[in-house]
C-alpha cells in the first residue's frame, strides 16, 4: 500500500538523508583541505594549493588565486631594492653590447641577486672597473663559458686580485702592502 503522506515516505526520507550527508561530505572535504594546508605550513612539506588557496613553503606564505586561475601575492613593505643594482646591470648590459656587438641575456632576477652579494663587497665603481677588466681578458674558460653576469661573479675574487700597471693588468703580490 502507497504512503500519501510525503513526509512519512520512506524514500524521500532516505533521499533526504542522502542530501545532508552529501552537503556534510562536501564540509569535511573543505575542512581536511583546511587542515592540510595548516599541516603543510608546519611541516616539511613543499606546498599545498587547492581552487582558491595556494600555500608554498619556499615562496613563505599563502597565494591566493584570482578568478582567471592567476596568483596574486600581498606586496612587501619596506623592502626597497638598491639602486645600484639596477645601475651595474644596465651599465654591464650596454658595455657587453659595445664590446661584443651582441645584446646580453640577462637573467634580473639571478642577476640581480649575484650583484646585490658583489655591492657587499665592492663599491658600485670598483665593480664597474672590475667589470672593464673582465671584459679585456682572454682565457679557454672565458672563450668557452661567455661573459655573463654569473661569469663574471665567478671571478670576482680572481679580479680583486688585479691592479692597473702600465699598459695592462698584473696579479698583486701577496707580500706588497696595498
């Protein structure tokens, strides 16, 4: 015998349960997400993302992503980068072009980095004259690897150690007084 009363039918009754155990499935799927992403964030885990959420450990901090799937990331304060930085690369970027006739790929990012450790060490015009140098010498290594910026880091130490005599370069004595 049918049951006319809809709500002591015991199919909608189960489809009704159905509906609520879906909608507390969809919940706890939220909430696991949730909780990985606080587990990640306290763990040695590299990163975490879900539709909206983007969490990476080596970026140090959460991403949110936008409608259009791109992320936006909140600005840093107080973080003003050295202009010189700026100044020693184009300057190293147009003289490689006058010299070699060719443009320089620059990498800013890499780039920049390696040259803010150099300002560390050296004046900005001291790396412009070191830069001059490196630029004039000759060597298989050279030849072979190119003149860019992350060659010309390596051989920072190698330039220090150089001092304008006469028409060229010579390496210091390391018993002179400087």
């Amino acid at each position: 015998m049918p049951v006319d009363n809809p709500v002591d039918n015991p199919v909608d009754k189960l489809v009704d349960k159905l509906r609520d155990l879906s909608s507390m499935v969809a919940e706890l799927e939220e909430l696991a997400r949730e909780l990985q992403l606080v587990l990640l964030s306290s763990n040695n885990s590299n990163s975490y993302s879900n539709s909206t959420v983007q969490y990476s450990k080596e970026k140090k901090g959460i991403v949110f992503l936008t409608e259009n799937n791109t992320c936006r990331t909140p600005k840093k304060r107080g973080t003003t980068p050295d202009p010189s930085i700026k100044i020693f690369l184009s300057f190293y970027k147009s003289r490689y072009q006058e010299i070699f006739g060719k443009p320089l790929s620059v990498s800013w990012a890499r780039d920049s980095k390696l040259i803010k450790t150099a300002l560390q060490g050296f004046p900005l015009e001291e790396l412009k004259e070191m830069a001059e140098t490196f630029f004039g010498l000759e060597d298989d290594f050279l030849r072979s690897a190119g003149r860019g910026v992350n060659i010309f880091f390596s051989k920072l130490n190698a330039l220090a150690t150089l001092k304008p005599e006469g028409t060229g370069w010579e390496f210091l004595d390391a018993t002179e007084d400087v």
